[in-house]
C-alpha cells in the first residue's frame, strides 16, 4: 500500500535533514523507515498554480508505475524539467532514483 505523508513537520525532517538524490525530472529526498511512504512537493520557482499541479500529477502517475518501494520516507520534488520532459523519461528518471535509493538502503 503507498501510503503518505501528511505531516508538514515530518516532510520538512526529511527534506532538512534527509539524504538526496537528484535526477533532471525529480529530486528525491529520503530518510530510512519501516515503511514506504511519500509525499510530493512542486515550490513556487517552478511557475503558476497549473503548473506546479501538473507536475505533481506526472510524478505520481510515474510513481504509480513503479512496482517495488523501498522501506523508506521519501520527499519528491519537481523540478523545473518535470513538466516539459517526456513521460517516459520522467519515469526512467524517477526508477533510476529510487534504484539508487534501494542501493543506498542496502549497503547502509
């Protein structure tokens, strides 16, 4: 089950305090857990209300398709490629981080 995080304390820990990982459609900000849960976050610098709406949708349709999630809280931020990228792109993007992130978890 993908669960998320609601918390505006516990999204601003793991985006203060958590590890990163960039990509060009997404940055990815992580903090180890007993479960998966996300949360995703488009600031202002990226443009207008449409916008930034548009591209958190994208990131959670890519998200969508990724079968395995590692045990792990993670913040997910749009980028201001997010919107213009090809889907398929955006989606190897953000399965190349969460790769890292599963080889981040494994060897710590």
């Amino acid at each position: 089950m993908r669960k998320t995080l609601k918390s505006k304390q516990r999204i601003n820990e793991v985006f203060n305090a958590g590890k990163k990982i960039s990509s060009p459609g997404v940055v990815l900000f992580w903090s180890p857990a007993d479960q998966y849960c996300h949360a995703v976050l488009a600031g202002k610098r990226l443009g207008s209300a449409p916008k930034r709406s548009r591209a958190k949708r994208r990131l959670r349709a890519a998200l969508a398709d990724l079968q395995t999630l590692p045990k792990a809280e993670v913040v997910l931020l749009a980028t201001k490629h997010t919107v213009g990228r090809p889907f398929g792109e955006l989606q190897r993007d953000l399965g190349s981080a969460f790769d890292k992130l599963a080889n981040k978890l494994k060897y710590s």
